[in-house]
C-alpha cells in the first residue's frame, strides 16, 4: 500500500508546475529597455513565394520604414499594417528583431521543457518560452478576439538579433529574415 501511495505522490509531483526563480541574465537580455536607441535593419517578409523587402530606420522612439513594394506598410508599437490590413502586436520591431519584450511586470512558471515568463496587457497574454537562457518562442493571446499569433525565434547572432523569426496566425505563416542591422 505504501509503495502505491509513494508512485501516486511522484506522479503528482511529476506533472506539477515547478516553482522556480527567475533567471537574472534573462530579465537583463530580454529587456524592452536592452534595445538599442537607433539602428538600421535590411529586413524581407516571406509568405510562400512571395518576398518583401524592406528597409527599417529607429530614431529615440520613432521607427520608419521603406519598402518600395508595399507603400502603405508601418511597423512600430501599435503593430505590423500593409495596405490598410493591420496585424496588432502588443510589442514593436525591437521585440521580433531583438527580442526586447520583457517589462518585468512577467510571472515566472518552469517545466520540464524551460521557463515561461507571462504577463497580462489589456487583452494579450503574452507567454515567452525560454529555453537554456534563450528565448525560443512568443505566444499572444487576443482575449477578446479569441486568436492566437506565435512566433517562433531561430538563432540570435553574437551582435543581438535575430536572423529568422517565423510568425504563425491565423493558418497563416509568414517569416521575417533580419538580414543586417547596423548601429
């Protein structure tokens, strides 16, 4: 009876969330206040075939942006828009370039796979997974619309951007390579 009783409290602890400590290095890499003041980045947009260029200037707080394909395209804060069609993000470019999204405001949870630091915006809850100390994936959360975007982060170069982050909604995926950014 006793070693049945042992299993089932293993089991349990097992499958419950683990109490852990947030990781210092985290909270100072993946800080919204890590992003540099002023930068430049070469950036394409691919859906399917289909591949956009664009070129994206931040000055202090203000982010402009060039692309000769799409006129009516803007990316900051408010989110990513092309022609009127508008995709709300509850971050800007630094936070799919950099990665820089963390507040500090975020609830620390970990698993067996890494640490998921989440917080509540409005009607976004953002869940960003961590794993080995790098950020692997973005989950939003439209409360109020029901949707859900993810992006999924590659590999973060020595300079601190990401080259490649796939962004999935909607059945739709598109990816933004960062092909230079300079400072």
């Amino acid at each position: 009876m006793k070693i049945y009783l042992s299993l089932a409290l293993c089991l349990i602890l097992s499958c419950a969330p683990m109490l852990c400590k947030m990781d210092p290095s985290i909270a100072l890499n993946y800080s919204e206040d890590k992003a540099p003041k002023k930068y430049v980045s070469f950036i394409s947009i691919s859906y399917g075939a289909v591949k956009v260029p664009l070129k994206l200037e931040k000055d202090g707080s203000k982010y402009t942006v060039h692309a000769s394909r799409i006129p009516g395209l803007s990316f900051d804060k408010e989110g990513f828009c092309a022609n009127g069609v508008c995709l709300d993000l509850p971050f800007g470019p630094d936070g799919i370039i950099f990665g820089a999204l963390l507040t500090g405001e975020e609830k620390v949870s970990c698993s067996s796979e890494g640490m998921t630091l989440s917080r509540q915006m409005g009607n976004y809850l953002i869940k960003h997974h961590f794993k080995d100390g790098q950020l692997s994936k973005v989950e939003i959360l439209d409360r109020k619309k029901e949707k859900l975007i993810t992006l999924n982060y590659g590999l973060r170069t020595k300079e601190g951007y990401y080259k490649r982050v796939k962004v999935s909604f909607e059945g739709l995926s598109i990816t933004i390579n960062i092909e230079e950014v300079s400072f």
